[in-house]
C-alpha cells in the first residue's frame, strides 16, 4: 500500500508541475502578443501621417501600402508561435524551425574547379544508404574529388546537393524533373563518373539524361528490389519470405503490393527482367556482402558482381557490454529502429513471454520501436528514443546491457547495428540467415529462425551468465579501404584528370530500363521505416 501511495503522490506532482508549465506557456504567449502589437502600432502611427501624404485615399499606391501591411500582419500572427515552452526549456516552434532549415538549404550556385565530380543517385528515404553515402563523400573529398547526390524528395522534385563534412550541404538546389532542365545542371556540373546506389522514385528523365551523356556508371544495390518489388523479400508479418517461385511471388504481390503497400504488375519474371538490362549496361556492380551475391545470382547468373564491405571509417570502439553479476536481471540492447521488417513481431513475443513467466529479464531498445505503448506494456522493455550517431556510445554506457540482441527475420544485406554491438564489445544474438549470420562469425551467437520466444528467453539468460566468465572480444575489424579510388572503384587521380574517352574505354550504355510502377493503391499499414535525425 505504501508503493501505491508513494506513486500517487508522484503523479501529483507530475501533474502540478505540468500545470504550472502550461501557465508559464500562456503567460509567454500573451506577453509575446502585447510586445508585438505594441511594436506594430508604434509603426502605424508612426507612417500614418507620411503614408496619407505619399498615398491619398483610392490612390495605387494606397493599395499597395495596404498590402504591404496586412502581409506584416500575416508576418507577425506566423510569428506568434514561436515561443514555447516544453517540458524543459524553450525551444523553437516546428514552423520556425522549417523556415530556419529552409533558409539554411537555400538554393546556392555550383562553382566549378578543377575537380573531378562524382555523381552519386539516391533515393528519398534515409537509413543506411545515406549513410553510406555520405562516409564515401568524406573519403572521396580527402582525395580530391567532390560528390554531388541527386535525389527526389517527397514532393517529386529532383535535389542536387553537395555534400560536406558530417552531412553538411554546400549548395542545394530543387529542380522540377524535366529534361531540359535536369540536361542544364548536368552541363554545369559536368560529373565523370555516375555511382547508383537506389533507383526508387528517381525521375526517369534523370537516367535518359545520364544515358544520353555517355556516362560510366557503377551500381551498388542496398537491398533486393532487383529481385522483388518488396524490396525486403518479407511477407506481412515482416518474416522472411523464403524466396519462392515466380507462381508463389505473383501471388504475394497481388495481395500485399509493393514496398509501399502499392498495387504492381505482379509479374515478378519482367520485373527482374527489366533489371537485369540495367545491370548489364553497369561498369561495376557492387554488393556489401557474400551472401547477397549468392541470392541475387540465383536470379541473374550471368552478371559479375563484386563484393565490398561497406566503408565503416569511424566507430566507438570500448567496451560496453557488462559483466552479469548474480541476482541481478539480465539486460539485452536491442538496437536501431524497430518496425515490423526489422523482428518487432520477434520482440514482442519475447517481451510477452518474459512477462508471463516473470523472467529477470529486460529488452533495452536503443532507439524506437513500433507499437511501443504494447511494449512498454508488459513492463520488460525500455524504449530510449531517436538518437545520433555520436550518441551511441553514451546511450549504450547508460544502457548497462549484459546482451546485444538484433531481430530481424529477414536477410540482411550489411547491418549497421550490427557493427554499432560489435563495437562495443557485445557477442551479438542474431538469426542464423542474412548478412547478420555471416558477418559475427564465431564472435557472435546464431540462433535458428523456427526458435520460440520462450527458447531465446532462456539462451539469452543462459549466455549473460556464460559471458560473465568469458574475457572481453577482439575490438572486430571493419571495412577501411585506405583510397576509395584506387582500392574500390580501380581507378587514379591522374586518369580523373585525363579526358572521359581515355579514362572510361568503353562504349554507351544504357543505366536506365525500370519503370515505377503506377500507384493505384495506398495500403494503410505501408509504413515500414523510419530514420534518425
């Protein structure tokens, strides 16, 4: 009885203090509104006198004027918002905060030099591709090359963008994607090397303009859109879907959709057919790992894929993981962001399962998680929230964790979050399939997919009490090639200074060939990702 009152007496003084909060928020906005009227009508008198001078009334000028003040108006009400105050301090309203990013992502001109320019071509969403991106940017820069991204965003422009160091912008322009246009920044930026690293919802018209140039280009595939339009190979529980054949995966597509939940021509054969022609047409075609070249080979035994460990140059690496010690519960991280492709199923079984049988046992999910009120739920799960890269490492520290857990059901093609447990010395838990399974090798635990909740339950307890007895791993070794140039893509500063014909020997090709499918149908569980900021 005395917890339950200890606990109402705390929701009490939650309540107060949020209270008192919301005065203060009220208290501030009315103060902001008498200081900003105050200011306006200092100004009207001041220019009224002037202003009935300069502008008579039914005069133009008058209507110009009048104008002119009710968009100070407008001004001011947008303005009104601006303070706040949240749980903590004040902070800046979201509608301030667009307007400051979209002062500081204004358009800017491109200033040509005498380096070569890359052309690296994304997609809209962010994760581990971008993320990508921007560390082969910060390497190509440091051996003087500059990347430009040409991407779309949501509202179906297309973006240039120059990437700086740690994700800065140099310029940035939004272009609509015609022809013309896309063919006049072309021109100005003049890239000598194109670099696809995803094609979804990339404008066709930028691919014809590239083809038209005569362009080489190399290709990395994140992932098997290649292969299917889920892009995940899943089913609608985010399980793998075991690859069937092509009958087995019309039947999915017709049911399920695309990536997004959208209606596709289910012919998976022309699909991959379209694929395969623009692959033929690359210099290179790059993959993150053995595994994804041997699933992407079944389907297309006749191109030449290499396999490069994405670039990882910059990882915390300590010793995170803590030694379990009797009596205590064993803690398990869970990393990254936990949707339904990525074992949120698989989590909350596990979840489920330690509640019933009242296991010492607490899932620490260092990020966010879907359906996370179910989670926190059952009293076994911590949630953090969004986080930056270079807050892992405290995030972790304060975590306290005895175990690195890593969900997902499905074939990973890398895993950053893998690399992130590595790092911080954990023995990480994954399923026996995928890039996971091959990469933690005999540092890590690989548990078969069919494996129940209750049996990872007990193996996660089993293995805090083994690793208390076991020294600390070998801090692991990642990708670090020491030049992009000359070590990934086989080439020399001195030919990037030659021209095109005696640097790239070889004749057009075609990089373009997959059409988008129409949208005709918007499932309302489409969402499957979301990105840290």
């Amino acid at each position: 009885m005395s917890r339950d009152a200890d606990f109402e007496k705390r929701i009490r003084i939650l309540e107060e203090r949020i209270r008192d909060l919301r005065e203060e928020n009220a208290r501030l906005r009315r103060q902001w509104d008498e200081t900003t009227q105050a200011i306006s009508w200092r100004i009207i008198n001041m220019l009224s006198r002037p202003a009935r001078r300069l502008a008579p009334l039914g005069s133009r000028r008058r209507r110009v004027l009048r104008s002119a003040c009710n968009l100070a108006a407008r001004a001011r009400r947008a303005l009104t918002p601006i303070v706040r105050v949240p749980r903590h301090a004040l902070t800046i309203s979201r509608g301030a905060a667009w307007t400051i990013r979209r002062l500081a992502e204004r358009p800017r001109p491109f200033v040509a030099d005498d380096r070569p320019v890359f052309l690296f071509v994304s997609h809209v969403g962010g994760g581990g591709v971008s993320r990508h991106i921007q560390d082969m940017a910060d390497r190509l820069r440091l051996e003087g090359v500059r990347v430009v991204v040409a991407r779309p965003n949501p509202q179906g422009r297309l973006v240039f963008e120059e990437l700086e160091q740690a994700g800065a912008i140099a310029w940035r322009v939004e272009v609509r994607p015609c022809r013309p246009i896309i063919k006049a920044y072309l021109d100005a930026i003049q890239p000598v090397f194109v670099h696809v690293h995803h094609r979804l919802g990339v404008p066709e018209t930028l691919f014809k303009a590239l083809d038209a140039r005569g362009l080489p280009t190399d290709w990395t595939l994140h992932d098997y859109h290649a292969l299917c339009p889920r892009v995940h190979l899943h089913d609608d529980r985010g399980e793998y879907c075991g690859q069937p054949d092509p009958e087995g995966c019309r039947t999915c597509l017709k049911s399920r959709g695309d990536y997004h939940g959208r209606r596709v021509n289910p012919d998976v054969v022309a699909h991959r057919h379209a694929w395969r022609a623009c692959l033929q047409a690359a210099r290179r075609i790059y993959v993150p790992s053995e595994d994804m070249k041997r699933r992407l080979q079944r389907e297309f035994p006749d191109l030449d894929m290499t396999v490069h460990p994405h670039l990882e140059p910059s990882l915390p690496r300590s010793h995170m993981a803590r030694r379990w010690r009797d009596g205590e519960p064993v803690r398990v991280a869970v990393l990254g962001v936990i949707t339904l492709v990525k074992g949120l199923n698989r989590l909350l079984e596990a979840a489920h399962d330690a509640w019933t049988r009242a296991l010492p046992l607490t899932f620490v999910v260092i990020g966010t998680a879907d359906r996370s009120e179910e989670l926190l739920a059952t009293g076994h799960v911590e949630i953090t929230g969004r986080y930056r890269e270079s807050e892992i490492e405290t995030l972790l520290d304060e975590a306290k964790c005895h175990l690195a857990w890593l969900p997902s059901t499905l074939p990973e093609t890398y895993m950053y979050t893998l690399s992130i447990a590595q790092a911080a010395g954990f023995r990480p838990v994954v399923y026996d399939l995928g890039a996971q399974a091959e990469r933690v090798g005999t540092a890590g635990r690989r548990v078969p997919l069919e494996t129940s909740a209750a049996t990872l339950n007990d193996c996660l307890l089993q293995w805090a009490a083994l690793d208390a007895q076991l020294g600390p791993l070998e801090p692991p070794r990642f990708a670090d090639y020491p030049s992009l140039l000359r070590d990934y893509y086989e080439l020399s500063p001195a030919n990037l200074k030659a021209s095109r014909s005696e640097i790239f020997p070889v004749t057009r090709r075609r990089i373009h060939g997959v059409a988008s499918a129409p949208v005709l149908l918007r499932k309302t569980d489409a969402r499957l990702h979301q990105r840290h900021r």
